[in-house]
C-alpha cells in the first residue's frame, strides 16, 4: 500500500469544522427567522435577498438548510454515541468472555441485522409516535450490531497476542486486561466505524423524514423540506435542490473523514473477512 | 459438516428470533387500527368482534403461537385496509418489483467487477483515484434526492423520460415500461455500483498483492490470462459475500425508488401501509424480508463450499 498525504482527511475535517459553525450559531449566519412565513412571496427563485428562494409558505429556504444542520448534526451524533456505545460494550465482551455470552450476543446481533435499516426504522416510527428522541433510539439501536462486530473481531485478535498473556500473568483481572489493554488497541478501528455511522445515520433521519416519518415539522429538517418540496419541483427547482445538497455535502465530508482515517490505520484489511473469520 | 449444521443452527435460531421480533413489535404497538382514529366512534361490541376474528384478544404468547402457525401454512393475514389477503396483494406487487431490482443488481454489480479490477490494476493512477473518489461521492448521494433531481432534469426539464409509474395508460408495449424503468434503475445503480466497487477494487487489489500472481506474471503468462485465471476466481469469494450482504440495501434502495417514482410495487406498498399501521403488512413484510436476508446469508456460505474446495475439506 502507497502511503500519500491524505488530502481527504484535512478536506472532510474542514468542511465539518464549517458546518457545524453554521448549525450551532445559526442565528448569526441567516437573516430570516426559519419559521417566519411571508403570504406576499411564496416560491421565489434564489436571489439576493433570499440565496436559496423561498418555499411554499414564503419562509427563506437558505435559513432553513441551516437550522437543518442543527437536527441533521444532532441526530448523527447522538445515534453514533449510541450505537457506537452498545457496539462496543457487546462486542468486546463478546470477543473477550467468548462461550455463551458470546452466542448470545453474535445471535442477537444476527437478528438486528437481517432486518434492513430502513425497515426497521419505519416499522418502529409508525409503531410510536415520530420524536426526535425516537429517531436516535431507532437509529442507534439500528446501528450497533456492526460495530459490535468490529469490536468483538478485533478483541478476538488482539486477545490472542503476547501482551494480553503477559498482563494475566502479572496478575492483571480480566477487565482490567480489557479495559486498560485491550480496548484502547481497538480504538482505531472504532473510531473509524464512529466516523462513518454519523452519515449513515443522517441519511437514515433525512430518509425518514422524506418519508414522512421522521422529526416533523414545522421544525426544519433537510428530510422534511425535501418531502415538502417533493410536490413543487415542476416549478421551483431549488426548493429541492438545496435541502438534498445539504445532505450530500455534510455526508461527503463525513465519508471524506473516514477515508482518510482508514488510510492511515488501514483497518480495511478486515472488511470483506470480518464475517468470515467469526463463522469459522 | 459440523460446520455446516452449526450454519444451519444458527440459521434457525436467528430466524426463530426474527419472528419473536417482529410480532412483539407489532403488539407493542399503542392500539390497533380502530382505535387511530377517535372521530369514528366506533360500537365498542362491535370492536370486540372484530378483535375475535383478527384473534387480537387471547393471552399474548398464544397470540403468537396462533400467527405463527398461520405464518408457517403462508396465511399472512388480511390487509386492514384493502381487506384482502396480504399474500395476494403482495404477489401482485412482487413482479414490478423485481422487474426493478433484480436488473439493478445485476448491472450495478457487473459494472462494479468491471470497473473495480480497472482500477485495482492501475491502483494509484488517475482512473483509480477519480473512481474513488466519485464512488465515494455516489455513496454520499442521498437517492431519493438523486431520484429527484433526475425527474427534474430529465422529466420536467427536458421532458424525455416519465415521471411515474411503470406503464402509460392504454400503452402496454415493452419500450414503453423501459422507458419508465430508466430513471428508477439509474438511481438505484448509482448508489450499489458505488458500494460494490469499492469491495471489489479491494478483493481484486488484495490478490494482486499476492506471490503467486507475481510468479504467474514472472512465468510470462499476459495479463488478461492472469486477470481471468487467477485474479478474479481467488478474489470471487468476498464479491459474493458482499453481493450477499447487500440484500437489504437493495431492498431499501427499491423502497426509496418505489416511493419517488411512483413505481406500484412492494417497496412503496409497504411505506403506504406503514403510514396507515396496516399491521398484517407491516408484519408479513419485515418476518418475509429478514427471513430471506438470513437464507441468502446462508446461501452465501453455501456458496463458499462450492467455490473454495478448501473450505470443504476444513468443514
């Protein structure tokens, strides 16, 4: 493997670093109250009192995108916490304790991932009432399962090298090993799994809101003013327009990040083998 | 063997699980249908006899010892809504459907072998690092926001191509239901092309990597017979793996194009009746999709038996 500056990392870190600037002092950066309608000036077109036009209500669809971010942001990272918490709980004491733990675990883990995502996620929705809490339960409870898998491949492995025998030996308990040894080795690899949850996860919530199943209006978020929009793009192109390219940029940067992470410590060697390797 | 039943074993307890899932899903539901709308003012005798013949009363695990049953003899239950058999409505919507995935699939996948062994072979060259990076972009797009600008481009702006559905009214010729398939079919290609190739550069470039290939190209052989004889057939097993594991991407990728084309299959039946809680659906729907993620789980294993004699001696 080549080794090159990664351009990827320090362009996704950026782009991030300003999108988040923009959701948390949004007031600063928009003109227009996100909820304020205007009967006098529905759907016009981008111009310069309003970037990104207006949309069906009148409201200024550029202050919109922005207090978007603050939801899309939010929900990506408080489902990535979450799953990445769970997953790496189960999985490290799956790969760890091995035996009936381990089954139990591996099978429950099973379970959650035959269901698609997408599926799940609209089946609990329609089941309770759509909240912004709900969607991070749903999403991260979605989303642990392969990070569980990561974690549990990679404290199998490094279970088995020197290190962790010599640290038994000196008299170290079993969560001390895990903990302090252990799981400080499989930060890597988790780290990266954390960077690309957070846009799986934003994707999921803008899916959901398009659906109309997600965080519902009138707060703003970029899933719900696609759906809005989705009756309006035989007229006003950009009502659907910016919203998604909000989305598109936040999740590039995300997986711009990720590649770059993987790049570094090259944890891809285990894609394509993580399943294998836990089979058999 | 051993390894084969302890595959099956697991098989079985997973989808063991997935029913015990979906129907405590369902009954942790608030309510049922009559009760979602309070302004019908329902004859609360009435209600409790429609309870008793949707066996909605008895104790919940012999509820699910009942449904169950009825899952296994294929009785999904009536529709709430339509009041017809899932099954059959299901069976309608499953041709439109797989008209739309099964080809997806299998370009998007072709594509992606293709294209990912170009760009393994020259790895680090422009072609490789153009493709990453627009697979990476594709991986970014959010597809029904893709499946919306498409429509705006090529069925409002330049009016080429239908907006929605499969078929014009009163026009049943083949060239007609094409033209609606492209719009939907580009969209879901961009996403799983995108995926695939990504794994399928990495599969590819991990053999190249290997010493056997380079003896074969120190024995002089060319690089087409090396590509054919020793690349692909060695990197063929994480290919399937992922074609296997991509099932319910491409479930849910023909779930979002349904929706925004308006194309009258499964995917966008079931958004329809989850907005409506049509249970029965909801149900049949989730126990049937993961059921059959699990198989082609299976499967997949399966698979590797036949193509790695290896793991047939180990197992």
């Amino acid at each position: 493997m080549e080794r090159r500056q990664s351009v990827e990392l320090y362009l996704g870190i950026g782009l991030i670093m300003v999108l988040t600037a923009f959701a948390v002092m949004a007031p600063f950066f928009t003109n227009y109250d996100p909820h304020q309608t205007d009967a006098e000036r529905w759907l016009q077109s981008p111009g310069r009192e309003h970037f990104f036009g207006t949309d069906r209500l009148g409201r200024d669809i550029y202050s919109r995108v922005v207090y978007g971010a603050r939801v899309s942001l939010a929900v990506g990272i408080l489902a990535m916490l979450l799953s990445i918490t769970v997953g790496t709980a189960l999985g490290s004491l799956a790969g760890y304790f091995g035996g009936f733990a381990d089954q139990l675990i591996m099978r429950l883990t099973d379970i959650v991932l035959v269901f698609p995502t997408m599926l799940l996620a609209l089946t609990l929705v329609a089941i309770f009432e759509p909240a912004i809490w709900l969607v991070v339960l749903v999403i991260g409870g979605t989303g642990w399962p392969a990070v569980a898998r990561l974690v549990r491949g990679e404290i199998l492995r490094l279970k088995s090298l020197e290190f962790a025998a010599a640290s038994r030996m000196l008299g170290a308990s079993h969560w001390r090993v895990l903990l302090v040894h252990l799981l400080p080795n499989a930060l890597g690899p988790i780290l990266v799994a954390a960077t690309v949850a957070v846009p799986a996860a934003i994707m999921t919530e803008a899916g959901l809101g398009y659906f109309g199943l997600g965080i519902q209006p009138p707060i703003p978020t970029w899933g719900n003013m696609l759906r809005e929009a989705q009756n309006y793009i035989r007229y006003a192109w950009w009502y659907a327009t910016f919203p998604g390219a909000a989305i598109f940029l936040t999740v590039f940067a995300f997986h711009l990040i990720g590649e770059g992470l993987r790049q570094r410590i090259n944890p891809m060697s285990q894609v394509g083998r993580g399943r294998r390797a836990y089979y058999h | 063997m051993r390894l084969l039943l302890n595959r099956l074993g697991q098989t079985a307890i997973v989808l063991f699980g997935v029913t015990v899932v979906t129907f405590f899903m369902m009954h942790s539901a608030p309510g049922h249908p009559l009760q979602a709308n309070p302004e019908l003012r329902l004859d609360p005798t009435a209600v409790e006899r429609w309870l008793e013949l949707q066996e909605l009363d008895g104790p919940l695990p012999a509820q699910y010892i009942s449904w169950l049953s009825r899952m296994f003899r294929g009785d999904f239950g009536m529709s709430l809504i339509y009041s017809r058999p899932v099954k059959e409505l299901a069976l309608e919507r499953l041709p439109a459907t797989l008209l739309l995935t099964v080809p997806a699939f299998l370009l998007a996948l072709g594509l992606a072998i293709i294209c990912g062994t170009w760009a393994a072979l020259r790895q680090g060259g422009f072609a490789d690092r153009l493709l990453g990076l627009g697979t990476l972009a594709g991986l970014s797009l959010p597809s029904f926001w893709l499946g919306i600008i498409l429509m705006m481009l090529f069925s409002y702006g330049y009016p080429w191509l239908p907006a929605a559905g499969m078929r014009t009214a009163e026009d049943s010729s083949v060239s007609d239901i094409l033209t609606h398939l492209i719009l939907p079919l580009t969209m879901l290609i961009v996403g799983s092309f995108s995926y695939y190739v990504r794994y399928v550069r990495y599969a590819v470039s991990d053999v190249l990597s290997q010493d056997f290939i380079r003896i074969a190209r120190a024995r002089g052989f060319t690089e087409i017979y090396i590509v054919f004889r020793h690349v692909l057939p060695n990197a063929s097993l994480p290919i399937v793996t992922v074609a296997a594991l991509s099932l319910p991407l491409l479930f849910t990728g023909a779930l979002v194009a349904e929706y925004v084309f308006s194309w009258p299959g499964i995917g966008r039946w079931i958004i329809i009746s989850t907005m409506a809680r049509d249970y029965p659906v909801i149900m049949a729907v989730n126990l049937s999709t993961a059921a059959l993620v699990a198989l082609s789980n299976l499967l997949a294993d399966l698979l590797y038996l036949l193509i790695d004699p290896r793991l047939r001696i180990k197992a």
